[in-house]
C-alpha cells in the first residue's frame, strides 16, 4: 500500500493511477517488493511525504514507526526512528542506520530487515 502526505494531509495512493512515477518512487517500490515476510507483517507502506521531503518505507513496529528513506543524488539511504510526540530534547526522530548507495535493492531490503529483526522492533 502506499500513502501520500501532503500539507498535513494523509491519502492513500490507489497503484496505477495516483501513484507518484519518479525515480525515488519507483526505487522505493523496488525495495519493498524484496522486503523478508516480516516486514510486510510489520505493516509496510511505500510514503511520499513532501512535508518533511522524502520518499520512504515506513514499518509499524512495536516502539513506533520506523522509516527507510530512499535517498536523492548520492545520499545514503537512512533508517529513521520517528516519534509520535517530541522527546525531552525536542527531537521527533533518531536516526537509527545509515547504508550507502553501494547496495543493490535486494541488499538495502535484506539489511533493513535483518537490522529491524535484530534490535528488536520486528518480531
């Protein structure tokens, strides 16, 4: 499923019709579709989210959501941690992993997951 978020506003994105065709769509497709079964349980969704600027893979988990941002130009992909509410610092994410554009989707899949699995926000 995938979701788009636009001035505050959140609507699903129906596949072949509303859905975003730019590179950084298309690669976050990509990725999910090689994502491990666990992560699909985690409740997966492809975002397009032009508030905080990024395209991404966001997993419900357990401690709250985790988003995997698909990078522009020659970032590394990032593994961020949001908050439902600001922490005492004033932060609203943590970010969690960083991985280099080096890998090919089937390996940012299987990194996301495994990193996911093994600190304990997938089950």
């Amino acid at each position: 499923m995938e979701i788009q978020i636009a001035d505050g506003i959140v609507r699903r994105v129906r596949g072949g019709q509303d859905a975003p065709l730019n590179p950084l769509s298309i690669q976050a497709r990509t990725v999910a579709n090689l994502l491990p079964l666990v992560c699909h349980r985690a409740g997966a969704k492809i975002v397009h989210n032009t508030d905080a600027n990024y395209t991404g893979i966001r997993f419900e988990t357990p401690v709250g959501p985790v988003v995997l941002e698909i990078p522009n130009g020659d970032d590394p992909y990032r593994l961020v941690h949001e908050f439902i509410e600001p922490d005492t610092n004033g932060r609203t994410e943590v970010e969690l992993r960083r991985f280099p554009q080096i890998y090919k989707p089937a390996g940012i899949a299987f990194n996301t997951a495994e990193f996911l699995r093994s600190r304990g926000f997938l089950k």
